[in-house]
C-alpha cells in the first residue's frame, strides 16, 4: 500500500535519555495537548458512524469493537464500562482483543497478524446485519482487524474504523472509518500514547453520544448506572433529592425499593 505510516514516523524529539524528569514530562504534555485538535478534524467523521451506531442499536442491534494490543484493550475498556455507566446490557456492546482474554493483561506473540481469527472471534457471537463492527488499529494495517472487516462487508454487516494513519488499509476496508491524524509519537513507534489517548477520546464519544441517544441519560445525569459501590448509591441518592425536593433519607428509600435513580423517580411521580 502506498501510504505514509506517520504513527511510526520518527520523533520530533531525540537523545531522550539525556532529558531530566521534568524535561521528559513537558514534551510528552506538549504532544499530548495536539491530540483533541487531530480529533476535533475528524468530527464529520465520527458523526457519520456514530450516526450508523445509533440506527443499529435501535432497531435491537449490538456494537462489536474489534482491535489487537492497546487498540483492542481500549475497545474492551469502553465496552465495559456501558453496563455500569448507563445499565444496558453486557452484550449490547461487546469488546474483542486478538489473542482472546489473556491479552488483556499480557502481549500474545503473533495473535494479531492472523487473517482468519478476527471473523471467527466474531462468528462466536452469531454477529448478523443489525450489529455495528468497529475495528480499532492505530497503524491501520492489523491483519486480524483488516480481514475481520472484509469479512463483515461480505456479509453485508455495516464496518467503522478507528485509526491515525490516513489512506491506511483499514480506513480504505471501513465503510464509515475515522481517521485521527496525530503524528509523530514522542516515543518513536509508541503507539500507545498519542495514537491511545486519540482511540480512547473518540470511544468515549461513540459510546457517551449513542448511549444519551438512545435515552440511557436524563438531563445531563446517568439515571441508569448501575448501584454497585455506595459513592454511585450516594450520587443516585442526591440525583433523586435534587429531582423531587426530598429528604436524603427519603431519597435512600426510594432508591433502595426502586434499584434505579430512574425507576425511583418514576414511582414516586406516580
């Protein structure tokens, strides 16, 4: 493919060795403030699919993120962080990483430059034409992520990528890809920094802008999340407070007959 890797361009910076602490720390923050601006670039973009997202999701569809290394980490981070967040499903928005599970925590050797393994991850999950595929690669050139994209195209199951290589194979096999443009990484080839921080703003947009979409937030408050730990039974208790005009122990019964901030307004309107 003729296209110019510039995830893996050399640094603008060099003999980082030589640099103090405090040195080390300011370059990186000044490549880091560069990557909402590559994003902000690449909003049409990220309409555009999470516009497709949101249709899917409607009409009772799931939304698969397939990735290898950090790209797939961060596809399973944002996937599971929806079912607490906004109380949906864990199988609405399901995350894949090349290597299966033990790659969350350690490198698979070769896992992602299978060709076959991506589409059968898939399968495993009876993926039909009402889910959404998002294949997540820095580079662009991830064969387990590329070919696991075909493969959907084939069968007519709507693809979206993320990725900060322009004209990359995997933008060029998305139908709706999102190309974030950061350049250069401070660490030359480190893609887990600003081409990472870039993939993790644009997951936290599809999710946050399909989820409100979909009527999981009421006002600008997840009514949804799941009560697990007492801070977030605390901040449903003070939502139904702020709602209502009630006591907080009020509040705190409500809540614990309703399980749901909005379950326990609903009731108590009732």
């Amino acid at each position: 493919m003729g296209f110019t890797k510039t995830t893996e361009a050399d640094s603008h910076y060099n003999h980082l060795e030589k640099m103090t602490v405090s040195e080390l720390l300011s370059n990186i923050n000044s490549e880091d403030k560069t990557v909402p601006i590559a994003v902000n670039k690449a909003l049409p973009q990220i309409e555009n699919l999470t516009e497709q997202v949101v249709k899917k999701l409607r009409d009772g569809g799931r939304l698969f993120y397939i990735g290898a290394g950090t790209s797939g980490r961060l596809g399973i981070l944002d996937a599971s962080e929806c079912p607490p967040t906004f109380g949906v499903p864990h199988e609405l928005v399901i995350g894949l990483i090349a290597g299966g599970d033990t790659a969350i925590r350690k490198a698979v050797e070769f896992a992602e430059d299978s060709k076959t393994q991506g589409w059968k991850d898939l399968q495993k999950f009876n993926i039909s034409e009402k889910d959404f595929v998002i294949g997540i690669a820095a580079s662009g050139t991830t064969p387990y992520v590329i070919y696991a994209l075909k493969e959907c195209n084939k069968n007519n199951i709507n693809t979206g990528c993320i990725t900060c290589n322009e004209g990359s194979p995997l933008a060029l096999t998305a139908k709706y890809p999102i190309v974030v443009i950061v350049g250069p990484e401070f660490v030359t080839g480190s893609s887990r920094m600003k081409a990472g921080t870039a993939q993790k703003l644009v997951l936290n947009m599809i999710s946050t802008t399909t989820m409100i979409q979909l009527g999981k937030v009421k006002g600008n408050k997840m009514v949804d999340m799941q009560l697990s730990n007492n801070k977030l039974v605390n901040r449903g208790a003070k939502m139904i407070m702020n709602e209502l005009f009630v006591s907080e122990e009020e509040a705190n019964q409500l809540l614990k007959e309703a399980k749901s901030v909005r379950k326990a307004i609903a009731n108590y309107k009732k």
